[in-house]
C-alpha cells in the first residue's frame, strides 16, 4: 500500500477512537514498544525544540542522533501543519 492510501487508513481508523484509554489500548496494540517509544521521543524532541535547548544538548540528552533531532527541527521550521499547538 502507498503512503497515501496507508495514512488515510491510519487516520480514518483511529479518528474513530473515542476516548484516551481505548486510544491508547489500540496503539499498544497496534504498535511495537520501540515504536511508541519513538514517537515519544520525536514529541521530546519536538517540545525540546521549543524549549530552545540545544540540538546537541536534546541529542545528549535522549541518547539519539543529531540527525534525528534535526529533522525534528525541519518539522517545527517548514512543516505544513502548527503542530506546536499540540506539543502543550
């Protein structure tokens, strides 16, 4: 399946959740444990960002690469959506 089709069978199934701890359920299920844990980190990163700690420093810190912080940094800069109102 295509990356098109693919997110809007992610989407459409999971706006169909309709509290926290049925969402949550369905993302363990979903889900592999080192994947929540990197969305997880990518949201860190995101706040980190915002918090206007270092790349470096948020590297260190999560014990991941420069690289993965920079393309969080390149979502916050030219991302299409304002996904800093949902980093709160």
């Amino acid at each position: 399946m295509k990356l098109p089709e693919s997110l809007k069978l992610v989407t459409d199934t999971l706006w169909r959740i309709q509290d926290q701890e049925e969402f949550s359920g369905v993302l363990e299920e979903l889900l592999t444990p080192g994947e929540i844990t990197d969305i997880a980190d990518r949201i860190t990163i995101l706040r980190m960002l915002q918090d206007w700690k270092s790349q470096r420093e948020i590297a260190e810190t999560l014990g991941i690469s420069v690289t993965t912080v920079s393309r969080g940094n390149r979502v916050l800069q030219y991302g299409k959506w304002n996904i800093m109102k949902h980093l709160n």
